[in-house]
C-alpha cells in the first residue's frame, strides 16, 4: 500500500507541476473545450481512478 | 429578493442543521462513524471561498483557483506516510492539534503557546472571510447595499452556540462529536449538490458559454496558463501553500484526526475527498465564463448568486444556501478548533496558577465565543479591503509555517526545540511583515506608506528588490524559506538536549488525580484501563488522558504532583538486562548444582565401587591363597619325599588335583566377574530357555552323577530374547550351588509366568541358616568351600539381563529367578535401574513386585 501511495504521489505532482505554459498555448481544443481544463480535469480524473483502484481494498 | 424570506430561510437552514447534529449524537450516530461520513467531513476545506471565491479568482486569473485542490488531494495520497501516522500519534497521545505534537516533540514550553496564538491571529481573517461571504450574500440578494453586515453578527453568534454545544459538552476534546461530524458532512453534501445544480442549470439556460469566451480576446488569459517563470512559480507555490494547509489548519487536524473513528476510513478518503474536490470544481470556470459574458459589471465573487438570480430566485436562495453551508461548517469547526487551541495552551497553564482549572470548560467555550467576535471585528474592520481568496490566501500562509518544525519533527530526529523555535519565529515574523501588516495597510489601519517600507530592499510586497510576484507568492516564498533555513540551521548548530526523564507513578494516586481534573468517570475508566501497567506506562496513560483534555503543558504539570522521575532509560534497561542475567545465571546455578549432586553420586557410586573391587581383590587373594599354599605345600611334599609310600602319593596327587580345580573354578569365576564388570553388553539373540536348560543338566549330570544326586525337571517350552551364554552361566552356577549342598536331590523348573520366564532351582540340602540369608548374594560369602562368587555372579547376571532373583523360603533351598521375555533395557553391570521390584534376594512377594 505505502509504495502503490508513494508512485501515486509522485505520478500526481508530475502530471499537475508540468510546465503548462509551454504545453498549452491554445484557447480551443477538442469539443470546443479549452486543452489546458481538458488536460488538468483529465488527470485529475486519472489519479482519482487510480487512487480508487489502489486504496478501495485496505 | 425579500429580505425577510432570506433570513427565514437562513434561520431554517440552521435549525436543520441542529437536527441532523442531534441525529448524529442519537440514531445517526452509526452514519456519523462511518468512512463516508468521515471522507465528507474533509470536505469542511472547501469554504465560501471555494463556493464564492473560486468562481471570483477563475473570472479574474483564470486557472489558478485550481492548485487550491490539487494541494489537498496531492497531500491526502500520501496518507500512509502523513495522515496514517499522525492518527498513531494522536491515539497514543491523545492529540487534538499540531500545537499539541509540537510541545510532546520538543518539549519546549514556548512552541505550543506560540503556535496556538500565532494560529489565533492568522486564522482570524479566514474566518472573517466567511462571515463575510455570508453577508456579502444577504445584501446581494436582499438588495441592500449599506451598511455591509449584520446578518454576520447574529450567525456568528449562532454558529458560536452551534460550536459550544456540539463541541464542548465535556472537557475531553480528543473524544469524538459524532453531531458535529455529522453536520459538517451534511453541509458538504449540501454546498457540492447546491453548486453542482447551479451550474448545470445555468449551463442549460445560458447555453455553453467556451464558443464565445473564445471569440473574446479579453478573456483568452482566463483560458490559458499563468505566464512566464512568475505565473509557473505561483502555480507551484499554490499546490504546495494549499497541500500543506490542508495539512496544517486546525480543522482539517480536528475532522481529519482527532473525529476519526477508525484508521481504516483513510483509505476510502484517499480516493474520496479528491474526487469531491474535482466535483465542486467542475462548474467553477463555466460559471465564471458565463458571469464575464452576462454580468460583466458585477462582483465575479458573486458570480454564484448573480447568474441564478437572472434565472430564478429560487435558484438563487439554494446557491446562497450552499454558500452559507460551505461557511457555516468551516465557522463551526474551526472556532471550535481555535478554542481548544486557546484553552490547552494559553488559558489552561494560567487557571492552573490561579487554581481554577475547575473552569477549564467554562473558559474554553467563552474562548469559541472570543474567536468568533474577534473573527467579526476583523471583518468589520479590514474585509472590505482584499477579495475573498486573497483573505483565505494570507491565513493559508500563516497556517503553513507550522510545516518545517512539525514534518522535520516528524521525520528528522535531529530537529532540536531551538531550532523549531527559530524556524517557527522567524517565518511568523516574516509573515507579518509580508502579508498580514500590508493587509492591514490595505485596509486602512496602517498608513498606506507601510507598503513602501523603510528600504527599498526591504519593501514589504518586495523583499530584496524582487518584483512580478504576487504579494502572497512573495510572501510564502519569503516566511517558508526564512522558517525552514532557521529550523534547520539553528537545528545543525544546536545541540540535542537530552530526552526529559519518564515519569513514573502509582495507578491509584494517578488515578486520583484524573479523578479531581477530570472527574469520577474518568477516574474509574483509568483505573481500568491502567491496572496491571507498569508505573512509567501508567503515567504516560495519564499523562495522555490529561494532555487531550487540558492541554500537553498542563498536563505534565499535573503529573508532578502525583508521580516522580522514573530511573533514566539507560538504567533502566541496564537494569532490566541485570535482571535478565540473573534469572539465566539462576537457571544456570540450578543446573550446576543438579549436575554437582549427578557427580557426587556418581562419585559415591564409584567410591563405593572401588571399594568394593579392592575388597574383592583382597578376597580373591585370600582365596586364591589357600589352595596355592595347599598345591604348594603337597608339591613341595612329594619332591622332597621320592620315597613316599604309593598310596600316600595317590591321595597327596588327588589333593593337588582338587585343589587345582579349586584354583580353575576360581579363576574362571573371577574372569567372569571382569567381563562383567567390563559393562560390555549382552548379545541378545531369540533363545530356547528350554532347549538351555536341557544343555545345563547334561552339564552338570557328571558331577550329579559323581555325588549320587538325582537330577529332575519340570519344564515348559519358552522362547525369550536374552543372552544365551549369561543365561547358561546363571543356570551353571546355580546348579552347582545346588549340587554341593543336595543330598539326593535336584530340581529344575521353567515356566511362562506374567510374561516372564520363571526359574526355579531347588536342592534338599540343609538349606540357608537364617542369619546367612541376606547376605546369600554377597561376593565370597560361602558356606560350603565354594568360591563365594557364584551366586553373587548370578545375581549380577540376571539383574543385567533385566530380571529378578531371589532365595525363596521353605525345606531344603530354592533359588527363584525370572527374565524378561523382552529385554527393554538393560544394564550390564547393575541390574534393570527403577523397574527392579525390591531388594536383591527378596522374593517379588516380599520385595513389592
């Protein structure tokens, strides 16, 4: 459990401390959406399944 | 909208939230211990700066408002390192904040008093923060515009009484308030569903608000990420200021911590809280595109009332509605949080001095009543000056210079108190003089002149000459990096103090004195809980018990009086390890002296022994002397008178013949007693007793024949495992025994008798004098010119083969003897050890077979 939280933890500051303003530099992507929300609520959305996925069973 | 209306609902709002805190203390009490309801009351992180505030900050700096939860759910996945040991150490301290762990890390009596109060202050604006959002959301929506107030006043004081009797019924804050629990989760489902509905409500009306957002240039900022190394900095500084607020706010301590009911909820809050975080989030940025689009004039902080208000007032009553829940919870437990704080370490130390820790309680919910008034004065007197997030901002500032001295002390021993001390100082200081001080001159109460400062390189929002930072970015980089250089450093530089010594007590004077603090009950339960402890566990217990109701440093004065200083761990230990050897070297002792009495019996043995050896020496000399000396004399007879007459020389030849034998038989006697006594083994082999027994009488038949015996037998087939040739000598002797004392008769028997072979060899002879019986089987001990050896050799023989025998009682004389059919263990020399039923020669009748 605590290696599965440490790789989670350290999974979640790379994907929410990237370097944005070079990645995202468009006000419109996909479904008319901005690609910087699309990506942010994206991995937010894929640390939260995995974080399920790791600690639903104790 | 009607004012009355809002204030009615408000007042029912709250009321409802009266009931469902009851549930909670009667039969929702089980909803309220459960993970869900746990995983919810994290969620009192998200206030009315996040229902209100969130939408503000996102219409105004666009994508910012989100490292405020990534923060949080960054800390909350690395529970079992942070959240998973915090909940060890509070359950085996009792803590109730991070003031608490503090003094029990560092034993210093300043950190916990400095860091209560220092929480005090810098938690005053967040709270002022909610009061004003409160009524920031009467006036909008009752459309009043002056004065900005006082519908905060009489919530204050509401939530106040709310905190006070759902928080401070009894003295023991570390016990759980499964009303409060309850209430705050249910404020957390209301605010998330609340805001939720609001959203996809003003989405469906006013239509997707991205298309013309894009087509708006002024707004592409909103769209896209902070700029340059400034905006990426502030990014990281508030993931990082907002996790470690999470971490450190006295609320989320208390909900997180000391209400948890069971560490196995963490990890379902794990995954939870984030995802309820996502969730409230989701709506912020169409809410605060559609506000930019639709109400380009109006406050963006409250954007979430506005844009219902243009669809349906009713809407708009749930939004506030929703607002106030997001206040009203945080007002709730964080108040109650502070007052612990105040109460366990400034209040309780002085009513300790002045003896009146009796009203401890009393005190702490005046100090609920104190933080709340005080949270309002801050709101009347400086909430006008900074936006919403801006305020929260400062306090999650604030809050964070707990980090260095509470993760160092967590994870580095070699923190020392001086240096937390330095650390938490110093980043106070700084604080201060960044950000809470501007906020002050912001607002009026300092001279506007403050923000230049007294340098330029000393400029309050400006240290050093930086510039493009944002106040609260240059403040959390300023007071974090001067705490932590300071804890560390001073920590490098200072030397760690030796651990205070343990206290060590008696159960019942403890017990005693948690009985005058805390009551008869809690007497009781100790006393329960503690008998059978060792004294220092016991005043740990105590000291634990003590620390959660009226704080750490009280607590360890309290427990002067009824305990002393337990001997140093050192001591202790050499003690203990002394006390160890001594019960080994115990053992040992005892094993040494039953190895000494084995010895020494077995010395007896051998002396005894040896004994009898040189005794059987100096008897087989006397006895081999008499026929030498015989052999001798006749030898010397018939050499020195060649002219003997013929028959004088035949009976002289005769009796050195006789005497030779003699001297043959007791040679052979002899020999046969060596090997005996040589221990060697028996060669056990299936044996004929009777086909034996046979070979013995034909043995003997000459000499039978010889004396005019009559040789008889009564024998019964027997098979035994023994060994042959011992068996042959036992039965050889006994004959010859027999024959030397029969007069006519000799009778030999065998039988199968209790799974034994019985022998039994009887002669009419004169029989055993009485006086002659015991020591019938004693070396040398003859009675008719024998060796004296044979029967003491038969004994010793049988005994070795397992088997008894023994001088049975009656006319003429009978020896008895048996042999197992199945040797189970032997003894070459000394018979069968524990299984022999009596003394040699007594018969098993008499001997107790």
């Amino acid at each position: 459990m605590k290696e599965k939280a440490l790789a989670l933890f350290f999974l979640a500051i790379l994907l929410f401390l990237l370097p944005l303003d070079l990645l995202f530099r468009q006000t419109e992507g996909p479904w008319g959406l901005p690609p910087l929300y699309l990506y942010l609520y994206g991995a937010w959305g894929f640390v939260v399944l995995l974080a399920y996925r790791f600690f639903r069973k104790p | 909208m009607s004012p009355s209306l809002l204030l009615t609902s408000l007042a029912l709002y709250l009321g409802l939230l009266f009931l469902v805190a009851l549930l909670g203390e009667g039969r929702g009490k089980a909803l309220a211990q459960g993970p869900w309801a746990y995983a919810l009351s994290l969620a009192v992180y998200a206030t009315a700066w996040t229902f209100m505030g969130s939408v503000g900050r996102a219409a105004t700096e666009g994508a910012t408002f989100l490292p405020i939860y990534l923060g949080p759910t960054l800390v909350l996945l690395f529970w079992p390192f942070l959240h998973g040991r915090l909940l060890q150490l509070a359950r085996a301290h009792r803590l109730t904040s991070w003031a608490d762990f503090l003094f029990l890390r560092y034993r210093h009596p300043l950190l916990g008093p400095l860091a209560a109060a220092f929480l005090v202050v810098g938690l005053l604006p967040y709270l002022a923060l909610q009061l004003k959002a409160i009524a920031q959301a009467f006036l909008f929506l009752s459309g009043e515009k002056e004065p900005l107030a006082d519908v905060a006043f009489p919530t204050a004081l509401f939530l106040a009484l709310f905190a006070i009797l759902f928080g401070t019924r009894r003295l023991d804050p570390s016990e759980r308030h499964q009303g409060l629990v309850l209430a705050v989760a249910f404020e957390s489902l209301v605010k998330l569903l609340a805001f939720l509905l609001v959203g996809v409500t003003m989405l469906w009306s006013l239509g997707n608000p991205f298309p013309q957002a894009q087509s708006r240039p002024e707004l592409a900022p909103l769209l896209l990420p902070p700029e340059g190394l400034a905006g990426y900095l502030a990014w990281v500084n508030l993931v990082l200021l907002s996790g470690l607020a999470f971490l450190f706010l006295p609320r989320q301590f208390h909900v997180s911590v000391v209400e948890n009911v069971d560490p196995k909820h963490l990890p379902l809050a794990a995954w939870a809280f984030p995802l309820y975080l996502l969730l409230i989030n989701l709506p912020v940025l169409p809410l605060a595109l559609l506000g930019q689009l639709h109400l380009p004039g109006e406050n963006p902080d409250l954007y979430v009332l506005a844009l219902p208000l243009e669809i349906s007032p009713l809407l708009a009553l749930l939004a506030f509605l929703g607002g106030v829940s997001a206040a009203t919870a945080m007002v709730v437990v964080e108040s109650l949080a502070l007052s612990i704080l105040i109460s366990n370490h400034l209040l309780s130390p002085l009513l300790l001095r002045y003896r009146a820790l009796g009203s401890l309680l009393l005190w702490r919910r005046l100090a609920i009543l104190l933080v709340m008034l005080l949270a309002y004065l801050y709101f009347r007197l400086a909430g006008e000056a900074y936006a919403l997030v801006g305020m929260g901002l400062i306090s999650f500032v604030a809050v964070a210079q707990l980090a260095p001295a509470s993760l160092l002390g967590l994870f580095w021993k070699g923190t020392t108190p001086q240096g937390a001390l330095a650390g938490l100082l110093g980043g106070t200081a700084l604080w201060a003089y960044t950000l809470f001080l501007p906020a002050l001159a912001r607002s009026g109460w300092l001279p506007k002149g403050f923000l230049e400062g007294p340098h330029p390189l000393l400029r309050p929002e400006g240290l050093l000459g930086l510039s493009g930072l944002d106040p609260v970015t240059h403040g959390f980089l300023a007071s974090l990096t001067l705490n932590l250089t300071l804890t560390l450093g001073v920590s490098l530089f200072t030397r760690q103090e030796a651990p205070s010594r343990d206290r060590t007590g008696e159960v019942e004077e403890l017990a005693a004195l948690l009985r005058r603090v805390l009551g008869p009950e809690a007497g009781e339960a100790f006393l329960e809980q503690a008998t059978g402890l060792r004294g220092p566990e016991a005043a740990a217990l105590a000291e634990a018990w003590l620390a959660g109701s009226v704080g750490p440093a009280t607590a360890r004065l309290l427990l002067l009086s009824a305990t002393r200083e337990a001997p140093p761990q050192a001591l202790r230990e050499e003690v203990e390890a002394a006390a160890r050897e001594s019960r080994a070297l115990r053992t040992y002792a005892e094993a040494l002296e039953a190895a000494r009495k084995e010895l020494s019996e077995a010395y007896e043995r051998l002396k005894a022994l040896d004994q009898a050896k040189d005794e059987l020496l100096a008897a087989v000399s006397h006895e081999l002397k008499t026929p030498l000396t015989s052999v001798r004399a006749l030898a010397e007879i018939l050499e020195a008178h060649p002219d003997l007459p013929e028959e004088e020389r035949r009976r002289f030849i005769a009796l050195l013949a006789k005497e030779a034998a003699r001297l043959s038989r007791l040679v052979d006697q002899v020999l046969a007693y060596a090997r005996l006594q040589a221990g060697l083994p028996p060669a056990l082999a299936p044996t004929d007793l009777k086909g034996l027994v046979e070979e013995a009488l034909a043995l003997v038949k000459p000499l039978s024949l010889e004396r005019g015996v009559n040789m008889e037998e009564a024998l019964e087939a027997v098979h035994a495992l023994t060994d042959r040739d011992r068996v042959l000598q036992i039965l050889l002797n006994l004959l010859h025994n027999a024959l030397r004392h029969a007069r006519r008769r000799v009778r030999l028997e065998l039988h199968r008798r209790n799974g034994e072979a019985l022998f039994r060899v009887v002669d009419d002879g004169p029989g055993v004098p009485e006086e002659a019986r015991l020591r019938v089987f004693e070396p040398f001990q003859s009675f008719s010119g024998g060796t004296g050896l044979g029967l003491f050799l038969a004994r010793r023989l049988v005994e070795g083969l397992g088997g008894r025998i023994w001088l049975e009682n009656g006319n003429g004389t009978t020896f008895a003897f048996t042999l197992p059919l199945e040797v189970s263990h032997e003894d070459p020399g000394g018979g069968r050890r524990g299984e022999h039923p009596g003394a040699p020669g007594v018969p098993p009748e008499e001997g107790g077979a």
